[in-house]
C-alpha cells in the first residue's frame, strides 16, 4: 500500500468578499485558509477525523489583495503518536503572470481523533530530504519552546482589576459556522479572534489596525454550533508601533450561565495612515498591579519567541526600551 501525500496546496481567487475592514484580505481570513489547508493534509495522512490543537506563530509579511491567486501549501514536517505538525506557506501575486509573493507562514499542530473523540495512532512520517531533515528537526526544536509559551499563558490571570483597553464580542455560533465533524471550524474561530483583537486595538490608537502577528493558538476544546460564544479582547502591551492583544474565546449553552475557555492566544496589531504604512502608536502605561502582571507576560512571551530557531527579540526590546 502506497504512503499517503504529506502535502497539500491550495489554489483559488481572492474574492472581493474576502477583503476586510483593511481594504485587503483581513489575517482572520488567512488563518482560516491555513486552517483549511492544513486540515486536509491532516485528513489525507491520518485517513481519520482530525481537530485543530494549536496554531504557532504567524507572521503577516504583506496582504493578500482582491484578485490576487492565492496558493496555501500545507505540508508535514513531524509526526507523534496522534499528533501532524504541518508547515504552511501563504502566497499570493497577480493571476495573469509573474512570480507569487509568500505572504505569511506558520507552522499548524492537528490530532487524529476517533469516532470517540480520543487520539489515535497517525502513520509517521520520515523525512527522506535534507530540507525534510531540516524542517522536522525545526519542529522538534520549537517543541519545547511552545511548551514554555503555554505554561506562560496558562499561568495568567485575567480579572477586572485591569483597566486597559477591553472589549468582549457576543454571539451565537452558527450552523454556517461548522467543520467536516459537525463543530465550529478553527479557522472561523481565528477568525473571530482577529474581529475581536482588530476592534480592541482600533479603538485603543484611533486608528485603522491590521494583524502583524498572531501566536499560541491553542484550542482546549471544541465549541459547538449553537454555543453562546464570547470573544474577550484586551491589551497587555505596546511596543513602538505594536499593540499585543490578549484575546480568549469562552462558549456555553444557551440554557445555562456556565461558559468555558475554548481557545486562547495573542495577536499583535499595528496601526496604518493612508498609504498603508504602520505608524506610531501611543504607549500604554499600566496602572493596577493586574496591568504591569500582564505587561509583565507579555514581554516574557516575546522573550520565550525570541529563542526560538530563526527568532529574535523585536527592535525595541533589543534596544533596551
């Protein structure tokens, strides 16, 4: 029996209907193509039902436009016992001709479940190409860094003690909503974040934002359609240009008051004048001990990032500010 494809690609036309709020494609639609992509290499491999765990760091380099050809490239670099670490690659230029331009890339954590909902086996992949070598062992690098970043974020905790900038989107996940199992999809869900983190930001500078850098998706359970869901955004930190959002995603059903953590991450946003160029942002200064705990995390995760393989601190960081 031949060894299913470990690699996926993704073609189609970005629709007027995909631009944002930013004039261009918003991240929230990327990341739910990568999620997309990602899922059916995953499905491919493991020939099984398979659920999004975690997202890892993702850059938006340039916007993908209205009109642009599109290509996600999702491909596996590592396999556990259940679990599919799968590379994307965003690109995007223009469908009459010339070269594509990557747009972002991040690396997309999947696991095989039963029809019981438990992890199962996955067939395990084995590199056979120095650039496969290269890439596996980059996965296995980052491992422990992302082990440090969850233990991090789960170490937080976020009260009404903090008066920075807050907002909390509410709604009902919808049945248009829903993944090839029945519940709300992972990339609508970083969807959602991205709305939350975007309305949060704007409303901090006064200006339009765009996502930079999305980072520790992880999903801690699956949120079904029907669910009441509540998008909570809130700035912990400012850099020269960046704000960091800390964004929770909570859903329950609508016949109780319980409402339980989904997903979590943080979502780096920056504002732009006119000509798209990211600008000056005014600097947040905490003001309750919960602010400069918080301030506190988010500088360590930057810390955390920055050690990883072909990471680095940002400008102003290195500077000493």
């Amino acid at each position: 029996m031949s060894e299913p494809s470990h690699s996926v690609t993704l073609r189609f036309l970005a629709s007027p209907t995909d631009i944002g709020h930013s004039g261009s494609v918003d991240a929230g639609t990327v990341l739910e193509w990568v999620d997309k992509a990602a899922y059916a290499t995953a499905v491919g491999w493991a020939k099984s039902y398979c659920v999004t765990a975690y997202v890892g760091n993702i850059h938006f380099a340039d916007p993908v436009n209205s009109g642009d050809m599109v290509e996600v490239e999702a491909t596996i670099v590592y396999t556990g016992r259940s679990s599919m670490h799968i590379r994307t690659v965003v690109s995007s230029g223009d469908p009459k001709g010339g070269p594509a331009t990557m747009r972002s890339q991040c690396l997309v954590i999947f696991v095989a479940v039963g029809t019981d909902g438990r992890p199962v086996p996955v067939p395990q992949f084995e590199p056979s190409t120095q650039v496969e070598i290269e890439q596996r062992d980059n996965a296995l690098a980052r491992i422990a860094v992302r082990g440090q970043i969850v233990e991090a974020m789960n170490a937080q905790e976020y009260t009404d003690a903090g008066t920075a900038e807050r907002v909390t989107l509410r709604f009902v996940a919808a049945p248009t909503d829903v993944n090839w199992g029945g519940k709300v999809h992972g990339g609508i869900v970083m969807k959602w974040i991205d709305e939350a983190a975007y309305v949060c930001a704007s409303r901090y500078c006064g200006k339009d934002t765009v996502a930079v850098f999305s980072g520790g998706v992880r999903f801690y359970r699956p949120l079904l359609i029907g669910d009441v869901v509540e998008v909570e955004a809130r700035l912990v930190y400012t850099g020269n240009k960046g704000m960091h959002i800390a964004v929770h995603v909570r859903s329950g059903n609508p016949k109780s008051r319980e409402m339980n953590l989904t997903t979590y991450c943080l979502t780096v946003m920056v504002a732009r004048d006119e000509t798209g160029t990211s600008v000056p942002i005014p600097q947040w200064v905490p003001e309750t001990d919960e602010d400069r705990r918080l301030q506190a995390h988010a500088r360590e995760l930057l810390e955390i990032r920055g050690s990883a393989p072909g990471n680095r601190l940002p400008d102003h960081l290195l500077n000493g500010r």
